[in-house]
C-alpha cells in the first residue's frame, strides 16, 4: 500500500514547514512586513544595521542598543590574515558568488564549532555579516590588480562597502540607496536559500556551513542570480524604441523576461516599487526608459496571469548608477540576505526538528531481478 501524500505541491509550493515571527508576505496584496514593520517604512527611516538587529531580536533597538550593535559590526569586518592570503589564490576567472562561498566555508575551518542556541547563532551572524561586503570588495579589487583597502570601523555598513570598492567615501545618495537595498534584500520569508540553510541548521551542523549552502542556493539564476539576468537584458535591448520588438520576439521564442513573475507575489513586488524609485533618481536614463516600457508590455499582456515585476527588474539599474559592475550584483543579495538567513536559522533552532520531507513515489515495485548474462 503507497504512502498518504499531503500538501504535495511540486516545489514545495503553497506548503508551509513551520511557523515563524520573522516575516510575513501578502503575495496579492504586493505587501511585506519584517516583524510586522512595512518595508516601505522602514526602507525610508530605518538603517540596515537596525533591521538586521529587528530580525535577529524581534524588536526595534533603542538609541544605545543600535549604536553598540552597529560599533559591534563595524568592529568585526578586519579579515583574518589567512582568509586574506586565501583571497589572492582564488581563480580570478571565478564568479564572484563562488569566490564568496569559498571564503565563507574558509571562515568556519577558523570557527566552526556547531551552533546549538539562537546565542551562538548571532554571535557568529555578527561575524559573517560584517566580513561579507569585505569579502567582495577585496576580491573585487584583487581581480582588477588594485590594492585592498582596509575596512573603516567610522562608516556605515553601507558606506563601508561602497568605500572599500571604490576607494573613496561615496555620495550621500549612494550610501541611501545602498543602504536601503540591503533592508530590501534582508528578509523574505522561506524562500530557496533560506530554506536550504534551515535544513542544513536542522541537522545541528555548524552556522558556516548552513551559510555556505545558502550562498550556493543564492547563486542560482531562478534565486538571487537573476538580478544579473535582468540589467543584461535592458542592455541586450539597447535603446527604447527597440523595447516592444524584443517584447514579442521573446514571447514567441518562450523566453524568460527576468525580473517579472514571482512564486508568492501575484502583483506588484513592494520592493521593486522602492527600487524603482532609486533607478528614476540615479539610474542611466536611456536603461531606465527600457526598462520602463518593457515593464508597460509585461503589465499589460502578462499581468493578467499573475505576472508582474519583482524585486530583480529595477534594482541593477540602482548598482550601475553606482558603478558596481554586473557580476557583484547577487553578492550584495547575499550581504543582505544574511540577516534573514541569521534569524531564520535562529528561530528554527531553538525548537529543532530535523527537516526530513517525503518524495511521492510513481515507479514500478515488485520488479525481479534478471541475472547479467540473461539480460
């Protein structure tokens, strides 16, 4: 007799694991909410280094509590001198995203002691969290020739990264719209990376590895890969007037439009709408004027079946305004997305079930076994 199967959405889809505080998402609404803050609130008043601590502590820091946590995390991004040695030796040929995850899984061969209470889980998270913008800029300048630059414990963690890249203190307007693409990017319920590290959690493995998966999960192209998909195409299109015969052509071809359609969201994705904003006030005019009337033609012939433009459409215009190149576009994903992955894991921990989900089986049974020379 086969098995029972519940909830056997294909992808897990519509199948909830657990219960969480953390995150809520109204897929038709197009709203999100960290701990029951809007993310329009607190992307125009809040700071990335509040809302990570709002998701690892359930609630908004006072004055003192955000000024020792943001001293705690700029005090934490020096990298050890071994991972520094170990950044010079990574294939320059290497994507970035991969660069990172071996970076990350070098961090734990220094501390990887398993995480067995939400404590030790934050107090490596503050770790990780300080050193991964470090990480990419120092690679990012390493494959160029360029000095690294040692990291400022005066500027904000948005700043701090924007510096580190460049080599100089960036533009006020930058440091916002960076700032405010980390908060973006920080939380978002279950989705594949952070269900990736929940799992790799469940099993009491260490915080360094369940982060290591949920880089490679990130990395995907379907995930936080397609931020690069999405500024390729507006460039691939190459001016305005050619927005409506590509449109076509890719509908014909079966292409991806990337950066339109989404698993939960059924309208608008709230935080396109923020980043949109940013791509309109810093954003080359021309990619901002494809991406706009191509964003016309997916509302208006495929908007009607659900799909609509998420968080990947606008926000690499908001990166090449600030001269970030295209393939570091997903690693600034992940140095925000480890606050949600930080608190997820957390959560999760402190009432552990091993994570063991069930595959329907459709093959045959009671095969007999045929011997080789009779085959």
């Amino acid at each position: 007799m086969r098995d029972t199967v519940v909830n056997s959405g294909k992808g897990l889809e519509n199948v909830y694991i657990d219960q969480s505080s953390i995150c809520y998402i109204d897929g038709f609404g197009g709203k999100l909410y960290y701990r029951g803050y809007s993310i329009e609130e607190l992307a125009e008043m809040s700071s990335f280094e509040e809302v990570t601590f709002l998701l690892w502590y359930g609630e908004l820091p006072t004055k003192k509590e955000l000024e020792e946590f943001s001293k705690e995390l700029a005090r934490s991004r020096k990298l050890p001198e071994e991972l520094l040695d170990l950044l010079y030796r990574i294939p320059k040929t290497a994507h970035p995203m991969g660069a990172l995850r071996t970076a990350v899984s070098f961090l734990g061969n220094l501390n990887g002691e398993p995480s067995a209470t939400p404590e030790d889980v934050f107090r490596k998270g503050i770790s990780v969290t300080a050193k991964i913008p470090v990480i990419v800029a120092t690679l990012y300048r390493i494959k160029n020739g360029l000095d690294p630059i040692e990291p400022s414990t005066k500027l904000s963690h948005a700043a701090n990264f924007l510096y580190m890249l460049h080599g100089e203190k960036p533009p006020k307007e930058w440091e916002k719209a960076m700032d405010v693409a980390l908060i973006l990017y920080a939380e978002h319920e279950i989705n594949a990376s952070t269900l990736t590290v929940m799992t790799v959690g469940s099993t009491l493995s260490d915080y360094y590895s369940a982060i290591v998966a949920g880089i490679g999960a990130l990395k995907g192209p379907l995930h936080g890969g397609a931020v690069e998909g999405a500024i390729r195409q507006f460039m691939e299109i190459g001016s305005p007037e050619k927005v409506e015969e590509w449109f076509f052509n890719a509908l014909k071809e079966k292409r991806r439009i990337m950066g339109a359609g989404h698993r939960v969201y059924k309208t608008y994705d709230p935080r396109a709408k923020v980043f949109k904003k940013y791509a309109r006030l810093l954003g080359d005019k021309t990619l901002y004027e494809i991406a706009e009337r191509l964003e016309r033609l997916v509302l208006e012939h495929l908007g009607k079946k659900g799909v609509s433009i998420n968080v990947d459409y606008w926000s690499g215009i908001v990166f090449h305004a600030m001269g970030i190149p295209i393939e570091l576009y997903t690693t600034i994903f992940a140095m925000g997305r480890i606050a949600g992955w930080t608190a997820h894991l957390a959560e999760y921990i402190s009432h552990n079930r091993l994570i063991r989900p069930r595959l329907q089986y459709v093959g045959e049974i009671g095969k007999k076994y045929v011997p080789v020379e009779m085959r």
